[in-house]
C-alpha cells in the first residue's frame, strides 16, 4: 500500500490548478503558495485528504494581499482610533487610488517642469482657513509639533500649563516629544488652574514659544481656570495653538471644541492639527499661520522626515473639496432618520429590537459629549460572530446586550451590516 502522503500534489502541479493560477495573479505568487503548502502540511500531517489539498488551499486564501480587514463600525464612537479613526468618504478614496499611479504630485504637466508638492491640498486648506497666512502638512499632529518645536525651541523653553500635559494615547506623552527635541519644558500654573500671570512670569530670554494644548480626551471640572488664547495672545512670544480635532471652523453640534479659525482670529501664530479627527481625513499634520512662521517650518531639514505621501495628500485635498466626509455626516445624522434605519433593519432581523442611546465623538475630540443616537439591539452573544465575520461588524456591548450603533454606519452600509446579521443568525 502506498504511503498516503506519496499522494500529496506536488507545489508545481497545484499553482498550475487554474483558481490557483488566478489567484497568484491577484494576490502574488508568495500568499498563494503559503495557502498551497500550508494545505499539503495538512495533508502530510493526515489532517486532510491528499484529494482535498487544491480545494483546501483554494479555501484558505486570503481575500487580499492585505490583511487589514474592512470592518463596519457599529460602536457609535465617531473617531474610533483602534477602527483606523476617520473613514474617507468615496471621493478621498477615488482620490487615492488616483494618487497611487503616476500622478502630477510635483510636477507641472503644462510646462514639464518641477512643480511644488502637493499645491492641490496646501491650496485646498488655505482657501478652507482664509484666516491662515501659511500652511503647511506633515505626517501627523505629533509631526506638526515636533516640526514647531524643532523651529521654535532649539535649546529654549516652552511654556505650557501643567493642566495641558496631555497623554494622547497608546502610551504617546505631547510633553515626552516635545522634550525629544532637546527643548525644555517649563510648566507653569496647576492642574486644575493656570493664570495668565502664571505664563507672563515665566517668559523670559530662553522662551522659545507658548504651547496651548487641547485636553482632548479629558476634562477637569469643577474649581479650574486656564487662559483663553486671546489673553495668551497678548504675551510677547510666538503661541502655538494644538487644537487636537482638526476642526477648521466652528461646529453646531460641538460648541466647545475649538476650531483652526477661531484660535488664529484670536491671535494665535500657529495652529496645529490632525487630519483623521474631526475633519475626517486622512493621517496627516496640519499647520496653519504666519506665512513667515510656515516658510521657516518648511525649510527646516526634518520637514523632509515628516512630509506626506502623495496618497495622503490626494486624500486631503478631496476631503477638503468633496463631499461631506462619513464623520461630518456621523456627527450631525438625525437621530430621526437612524430610527427609521433601524426598524427597517430590526423588521428584518428576527429577535432584534431597536434602543435609543447614546454616541461618543471619541477619540478625537469633544470628550464628555454625548450625541443621541439609535441602535439595533442584539442578544450579547451575537457579539463575536459579529466581529470576527466578513465583513467584520464591531459593535457595543452594553447591559449584556450587543448594540449595533446606526449613528456611525454609513446609510450606504445598511444592506452590508444586515447580510453579517444574517450570516450569523441563520
Ligand atoms: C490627537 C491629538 C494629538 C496627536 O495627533 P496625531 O495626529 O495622532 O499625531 C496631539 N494633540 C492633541 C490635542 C490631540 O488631540
């Protein structure tokens, strides 16, 4: 009798099986050969059937040559930073897959000559923030900073409220990388209460600017008191505004989130920002100024470590054009309409039934607020299914049921997060 494993197919005969000559052109030689050995080892191991190794392989192929998985966020947090935090809307994505050609990023077609990176998205911010003398993009707010400190503070001081030493997350201190650059701190005020004498008496020779820092993800309440960014205007130094969220101009729904606009009418001589908050873009860095101030940012030799990529700006310059990107929807949806969304879903959906409830902004920005929101509610169990389906629905479990928050599915969405329901129903 044979040896079994004498049946296995050789490698060479089975990248010939046409699904898996198909699939290497898709997603390359290397994921299609991993999925054909894996299944021979199987075979070998008497797991499988020697017969069953090409189906087996053809089986366990990866859907991409990513393994970043689409996910519908159900968890009605807004910014949700562990989903990826903004989702482009459609005409950021067309933008990128523009961008991810040969494409005219720095480069003037009519003349064939060198032209200045990324003019489309530098222009597209400029005229959203007239206020703005200078803008400049970099690879994210912590870039921004660095790049600020960099410029501002080689060797010298930057005075910031001790209440505004911020952990953004994961570990990321704004007070450790800011110090990286060989600048020092120099804290003033308290934790819950810093003056604007606290600040004018710690300028000095060695200051190199004023850092006013958006607490983003916390808020000190009660007996508190920080300087607005038009008293710190009045100070004789360059102020740097970090907003956090990205928000350009004011917004209806979160009043007191600061915005770019604002802080530069106030008096500020920079603002920095991220661009996958509140505006709803992709990672990036915004600084906006002083056209002085920007110049000197862009020259530094970091700025070259920090610049985007060309997906990024692309991404950017859509956000800022197109339409309403998912966020500015998500933040303003009518809890009106997500009700009728989800008795049309709930209808559909043995066992489920629809709760009001309520949204986080998340991390990006407006810590405390909360939106009014509405869910289809699902047994708890239904939670890991969910999650770990295709495409992959994360929702929120609370009071030991799963909530599928309507407030960040994308209407589009609907049909999708129903077809996972069912998949894991039926
Ligand atoms: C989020 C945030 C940052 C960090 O921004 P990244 O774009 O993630 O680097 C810095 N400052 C504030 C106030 C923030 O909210």
């Amino acid at each position: 009798m044979t040896d079994p494993r004498r049946r296995v197919p050789r490698t060479d005969v089975l990248l010939a099986h046409p699904r898996l000559a198909e699939a290497e052109r898709v997603l390359g030689r290397a994921l299609v050969k991993a999925a054909v050995v894996a299944a021979q080892d199987r075979a070998r191991a008497g797991e499988i059937e020697p017969e069953q190794v090409a189906e087996q392989a053809i089986a366990a192929l990866p859907s991409s040559a990513t393994t970043l998985r689409p996910v519908v966020n159900a968890t009605g947090v807004v910014v949700h930073t562990n989903l990826g935090r903004a989702p482009l809307s459609q005409a950021a994505l067309d933008a990128v897959a523009t961008a991810g050609r040969s494409t005219d990023v720095e480069f003037d077609l009519a003349t064939g000559r060198r032209a200045r990176r990324g003019r489309g998205a530098l222009a597209a911010l400029a005229e959203a923030v007239p206020a703005a003398g200078g803008v400049h993009v970099v690879n994210n707010n912590a870039a921004a900073l660095l790049l600020v400190a960099l410029v501002l503070a080689p060797g010298k001081e930057i005075v910031i409220s001790r209440g505004e030493l911020v952990e953004i997350g994961d570990g990321f201190r704004i007070p450790e990388l800011l110090a990286s650059t060989g600048a020092r701190l120099r804290e003033v005020g308290t934790t819950n209460r810093t003056s604007l004498r606290d600040y004018s008496a710690a300028l000095g020779p060695d200051t190199g600017f004023v850092l006013k820092v958006h607490p983003s993800n916390f808020r000190v309440t009660g007996f508190t008191a920080e300087a607005s960014v038009r008293e710190l205007a009045t100070l004789d130094a360059p102020l740097v505004v970090d907003i956090g969220s990205g928000l350009l101009a004011p917004h209806p729904v979160l009043p007191d989130e600061p915005d770019t606009a604002t802080a530069l009418r106030d008096g500020a001589d920079l603002v920095t920002a991220s661009g996958d908050k509140l505006l709803g873009g992709p990672q990036a860095g915004l600084l906006l100024g002083s056209a002085e101030l920007v110049d000197r940012l862009r020259r530094h030799p970091a700025a070259r470590a920090l610049r985007v990529d060309k997906l990024t700006l692309a991404a950017l310059e859509a956000t800022l054009r197109g339409p309403e990107p998912p966020v500015a929807r998500a933040l303003v949806a009518d809890p009106v309409e997500l009700r009728r969304r989800a008795d049309a879903l709930a209808e559909r959906i043995p066992g489920a039934s629809v709760v009001s409830c309520r949204s986080a902004v998340g991390g990006g920005g407006a810590p405390g607020v909360e939106l009014p929101s509405v869910a289809v509610s699902l047994p708890e169990s239904l939670a890991e299914p969910l999650r770990t389906g295709t495409p992959s629905v994360v929702g929120r479990v609370e009071h030991g049921r799963c909530l599928l928050d309507l407030r960040t599915v994308g209407p589009d969405e609907d049909e999708l997060l129903l077809a996972a329901v069912h998949a894991c129903t039926s």
